[in-house]
C-alpha cells in the first residue's frame, strides 16, 4: 500500500464510499427496480414502470442539478461542507429507511420516498466529492479517488450479498417470505450508511475557507457563484472536460440505474440479474484500484478513453443479449471499468479547479452528471415505448457516449491545471 500523508483522513473520506455504496447497489441498482416492477408497480405493462423508474430518477436528478452549484458556493463561504454533507447523508438515511413502510401498490409514494433519498445521496456526495481535495496532495488524487471507489464496491457488495442472501433464505433469519426480506434491506442500507459515515464526520478536517455563517453565508455564496460562473468561461479545458463529463457519465449512470429493469423486461429472472449485479461488485472492486494505478501511468484522460469504449461494446452486447452467461459476461465487463471511469473523472476535475474552490466547482460537477442522467433514463423509457423493444432502448444510450469523444479531443490537463493555478492566485 502506498504511503499517504494524513493516512486517517484519507481512510475516513475512502469509507464514506463503502457507506453509501449500500445505497447505490442495493437501492438504485438492485432492490428498488425490481420491487417498483413487481411489488409496487405490479399489473402494470412492463414499458410503462419502465417509464415510471425513469421518470423518477430523473426527477430526482433534475433537483440535484439545480440545488448543486448553489450549495457548494454556500459551504464554500462557510465552511460548511461537513455540515451539508452530514444533512443530505441523514435525509437519505431517513428516506431509504422509510422504503421499509409503502404498501404494495402504492408506486407514487414509493416515487416520492425513493426521489427524496436519492436527493440526499446524490447532495451529499457532492460535498464528499468536494473533499477529496483536503484529504490528498494533487500527485496522489488518482489513487485516493480510486481507494474511495474500490472500498465502496467492496462495501456495497458485502451488504448486498446479505441482503440476497436474506431475499434467497427469508425464513433462515426470520423473515416470512422475500418481499418482506426486500424491505427490511432497505433498513439495513440505512443502518449501514449511518454507521460508516461516522468516521468522515470525526477524522477528515475541512480546511477553513470562510467564517460566515446563516443568511450572510447564503447572500455571498450567491455572490461567489455568480463570480464563479465568469471564472469558469476563463477556464477553457475545464469547459471542454465538463461537456465531455455530462454526456458519457450519462451512460454509466443510465446502465447502472436501469440494467435490472432492462433484464426484467427481456425476460430474465431477477435471481439472475441480483447474481450479475454481484459480480459487477466484487469485480469493480480490484479493477477501481487498478484504474487508480493506470491513471497514474497514463493519465486520467487515457483511462477514461478506454473505460467509454467498453461502455459502447457492452450496449452493443446487452442488445444482442439472448443468454444468461452473456449476461454474466456482460456484468463482468460492467464491473471492469464502471468504478475506474468514476474515480479518474473525479481526480482529473479536481486537477482542473482552483482548490480554494472545490465545493462550488464539484457542484458544477455533480449538477452536469445529474442533468446528463435526466436525458438517459427517459431516453431509454421513450425509445422502449415508441419501438415496443427494449433492445433499442440500450443501443440508443450509445450515441451520448460518441458525443462525449467530440469534448475530450479538446482537454489539456497541463493547460487545465496551469489555469486554474492561475485563477487561485488571482
């Protein structure tokens, strides 16, 4: 293991990864999809809840769009980004719990319930992201970013394990059949999410950038965004990597949201698409760190080059899906490079922005990647809905991805970084 300096802080910003993860896989990749089609949208066509998941994630991400910038320019004027982070952490802590009390049938309330937790989740990653900055020097930020990711599959994966195990065996720990084992997971995500954020919250010291607190701290962060969004027009290559960002982020976050769904709708059973979701787990886990390592090689932009191209072939491959082991190839592949294009787009931003800044910018960050998933999910909804194929519906996510390849022809990261070395001392 490589020698990090502020080793506790770096491993106490790395477990929130493993702490809200069980959100992501169990929640957003796993559970949610299937129980929404079978247990509160039951009766319904399968293009329709297809539609209705949809709908809601990208509800969800429209709010999180708009309430990004404007919270990281608040937490930066008040160094406030533990606060924020421990807010929105505990709002989808409450909500993913909640998941635990709608009724079968009741799929607007679990709508409501879900888009509300994933509010929490995706805000407080904002402020987690923004963090990355504090914990790691620039020469180590590939690695620790992808630290975060790994531990966060690992993590997630260990959960989620349980709970299939709990969804397989309901009887073995008490419970009287699956369903009831699906709602009960979601109180352990929320358990689970709780108790590893802890450490974040106690060892990671956020360096203070402002002392103004209340109202004064919502006027100047206002203000400050106001400065920002001119600042970032002089920032030519963090433009051209943001554009690139909201289109290809739109994909993974769309294959990662709706593959359950996909599966269901082509007919396979959900033991099967629970077992895939697993492998892509504890095979994302390895190959996250290995990313880390190859961006440290090659650079981010190399890295990330690779990781859409085997997006675009695994689109290609999930369209001509017929079989269960293509499926299980097809997450395998998943699980390769979903977590390294993450943590190398991650590390590669925080190079290209002014630290003083991070919260605000990771907000300009986290609002792209949000409104790039409002385009994804409806997308695949429409294209299943007009054609009556969910085999188009996949291929069509390929065509955001060839866009993204149009903006990152044009990122320098040493002019980016020069830039915004420039823009800190100003």
């Amino acid at each position: 293991m490589a020698k990090l300096d502020n080793r506790k802080s770096v491993y106490s910003w790395a477990l929130y990864d493993w702490a809200n993860s069980a959100f992501s896989t169990t929640v957003i990749a796993g559970f949610f999809p299937v129980f929404f089609k079978q247990y509160w949208s039951a009766g319904a066509d399968v293009t329709v809840s297809t539609l209705r998941l949809g709908t809601a994630n990208s509800i969800a991400s429209i709010i999180v769009a708009i309430l990004a910038p404007f919270l990281g320019a608040i937490a930066d004027k008040s160094s406030a980004k533990k606060r924020f982070l421990f807010f929105f952490a505990m709002m989808g802590i409450v909500m993913t719990g909640a998941l635990y009390f709608v009724e079968q049938g009741d799929w607007p309330v679990a709508v409501f319930v879900y888009v509300a937790a994933t509010i929490g989740f995706a805000s407080a990653n904002s402020f987690y992201d923004s963090l990355l900055v504090t914990v790691s020097p620039r020469k180590r930020v590939d690695y620790v970013s992808a630290l975060g990711f790994s531990l966060g599959y690992l993590g997630g994966g260990i959960l989620f394990a349980l709970n299939v195990a709990m969804t397989l065996k309901p009887e073995f720990f008490g419970l009287q059949d699956a369903a009831q084992a699906v709602r009960v997971s979601f109180v352990t995500v929320a358990i689970w999410w709780a108790v590893f954020s802890i450490p974040i919250l106690l060892f990671v010291r956020e360096q203070p950038t402002g002392h103004i607190t209340g109202w004064g701290a919502v006027k100047a962060g206002f203000h400050q965004l106001n400065r920002t969004f001119t600042a970032a027009r002089k920032l030519r290559v963090l433009v051209f990597f943001l554009l690139g960002y909201w289109f290809y982020i739109d994909g993974v976050h769309t294959v990662t949201r709706m593959a359950v769904d996909y599966g269901l709708s082509l007919g396979f059973r959900s033991e099967i698409l629970i077992t895939g979701l697993l492998i892509t787990q504890f095979v994302g886990f390895p190959a996250a760190i290995f990313f880390g390592r190859l961006g440290e090689r090659i650079g981010p932009k190399k890295g990330i080059y690779i990781g859409i191209w085997v997006y675009i072939a695994a689109c290609v491959g999930g369209s001509l899906m017929r079989s269960e082991i293509q499926f299980y190839g097809l997450a395998i592949t998943i699980g390769l490079v979903l977590g390294g294009i993450q943590s190398l787009s991650r590390s590669l931003y925080s190079r290209l922005v002014p630290r003083s800044k991070a919260a605000e910018f990771f907000g300009f960050y986290n609002m792209l990647g949000k409104f790039a998933a409002v385009i994804g999910p409806i997308l695949m909804g429409w294209v299943g809905v007009l054609t009556g194929n969910p085999r188009y519906s996949i291929i069509s996510i390929i065509i955001l991805f060839i866009v993204s390849f149009v903006f990152l022809a044009r990122v320098d990261e040493t002019e980016g970084q020069l830039a915004a070395d420039e823009l800190e001392a100003l």
